[in-house]
C-alpha cells in the first residue's frame, strides 16, 4: 500500500492534514509523531520510510497553532497542551486499531508533547514505548526568573504582541544552525509553514512545557528512548543527560550523537539515528508480531 496524505477533522472541528507511510504488509505497529515548531508531518519522511521497511506503520498529522493550520490567526499564537492532547486521542482513535501495538514519539516540541501524553491516562497503559528526538527539555542559553515573570505579566496585558523565539535560545534574531545540510537549513529557512515572530503568550506556554519536562521525567513508567545532538542549539547535551538520569521508566535508552544537530532526522548521522531507532522499537515488540 502507497503512502498517504490526506485531511483529518479535529475534536474543535479543525481540518488538518495528516500522513501515513504505509508497509506493504498488515503493519507489525504503529508509530504515532508530532512535529516540532514551525514544522509539518512530513518532516518525518526519513522514519516512515526507514519503519514501513520493518513493516511497522508510521503517522504524522499537522498541529494547530503551527504554520499549516488552516486558522491563520492561531499561527504562533495558539499552544494548549490539552487540546494538543484532545487531538491526539482522536488522531489515534482514527488510524490505530485498539489490538495494534502503539509508540508515540515527537521531535522537539512533539517530544515535549509526546512526553506529557505518556505520563497521562490512556497513554501509558496503551502505548508500547515512546521515542523522543531532541527533546528541548531545557534551553541552553537560561532565561532570568524575573525575565519570565515579565514575560507573563506581558501576555497578560498585550497577549497578541509578538517576539522571535531565537532571541530566547542564542540572544539573536536570526535562526540559529540546526543541521549540517546546507539544502536542509536553507529548505528550513524558507519553508512557507515557517513560523514567523510568535506571540508572548505561545512562548510563555512554550516555556511551560519545557519546565514540564522534569516533572514528567519522574512519572514515566513506559520504555523510552532519548535521541539528543551533542551540537543542538536549544538544550545542552548535559541537560539532556540530566533529564535521562531522572527518568524512573526501568526500560529506558540515551542515543547521543556527538557531531549532528537539532534536526537528527535531516543531519549526517541520520543513518544511524534511524538505524537505532528502528533496532530500538522492533526489541520492543510482541513476539507474535516479529517477521521472518
């Protein structure tokens, strides 16, 4: 069977666009993504090609408040991580059969948001194992207490004044490097989901979803697999590590890849971080699913 896009109606009633990269055979698992800022589903065209080889099924739909939500005015300014969570249950109700063994994983901020899905009901009861590429689970460059109670005394007062997200990561407007492809970092820079400057509100919720990650750390019971970049703009690798350390799932794996950056999947370890990846989900499933 092709792969396939096609549009999905969230639970607000939202058409979003959707992918699937489909096996050629009944699929062994499926692996549900979400992208991460200013990207789209089919930023995962290298695991859903590299899993649909293994006859596992990967899908990827486009998330609101991003460049490809056909609201425009929700574009930068829109991040609930409970609607987020409404539309996933619903995108997972709609592609997955319940007897079908499930991973959740996220790139970036998708890591974030596959994250806090994993510690909730009815995830980490349903899903086999999560994958996290990139998580930002800190910034590298530390934002001032004080700064970020002005920031949300602002949100409150001009909630649709916008900013860049990099001056929060290198103290620069300009995007900062997050590949060693030049194709891909220019494709990056110019893409038209690009997100633009977002608002103060987006990026105080933002900031709350990465302070979330440690918290989450501590409650995470299902298997978990951490794929970081030694040169990742946003968080340090001795961030990821101590996010790592704080996990309590007893089946949990750190694949760190020293030279790549922030974008693992489009990089020039990708290779290998697919290759993991795949060797990583297949030990994880039933054995009733395996192939010849």
């Amino acid at each position: 069977m092709p792969d396939r896009s096609d549009t999905w109606i969230s639970p607000d009633g939202s058409r979003l666009g959707y992918k699937v990269w489909c096996p050629g055979e009944p699929p062994r698992a499926t692996i549900v993504a979400l992208h991460g800022l200013s990207c789209r589903e089919s930023d995962f065209d290298p695991l859903g090609q590299a899993m649909s080889e293994k006859n596992i099924r990967v899908a990827a739909c486009n998330l609101r408040g991003q460049g490809l939500d056909p609201v425009l005015k929700r574009h930068g300014a829109w991040l609930e991580t409970e609607g987020m969570a409404a539309d996933l249950e619903a995108f997972v109700e709609k592609i997955v059969p319940d007897n079908e063994p499930l991973f959740l994983c996220g790139d970036s901020m998708g890591a974030l948001l596959s994250l806090q899905a994993a510690i909730q009901k009815p995830w980490r009861n349903r899903i086999a194992g999560l994958l996290l590429f990139s998580p930002v689970v800190a910034l590298a460059q530390k934002t001032p207490a004080l700064l970020k109670s002005l920031l949300t005394a602002v949100s409150r007062i001009a909630p649709r004044w916008r900013l860049k997200p990099s001056w929060f990561v290198h103290g620069k407007g300009v995007a900062p490097q997050l590949t060693r492809i030049a194709e891909r970092q220019h494709a990056i820079l110019t893409a038209p989901h690009r997100l633009g400057p977002t608002t103060i509100g987006f990026l105080v919720k933002m900031g709350d979803l990465i302070a979330a990650s440690t918290p989450a750390a501590l409650r995470l019971t299902v298997p978990v697999a951490v794929f970081s970049a030694g040169h990742d703009a946003f968080v340090s690798a001795g961030q990821t590590q101590e996010f790592f350390a704080l996990i309590r799932s007893p089946d949990k794996t750190h694949f760190h890849y020293a030279e790549s950056y922030h974008q693992l999947l489009f990089d020039l370890d990708a290779p290998r971080v697919l290759a993991d990846a795949v060797t990583w989900v297949e030990t994880r499933l039933p054995t009733n699913t395996s192939t010849q």
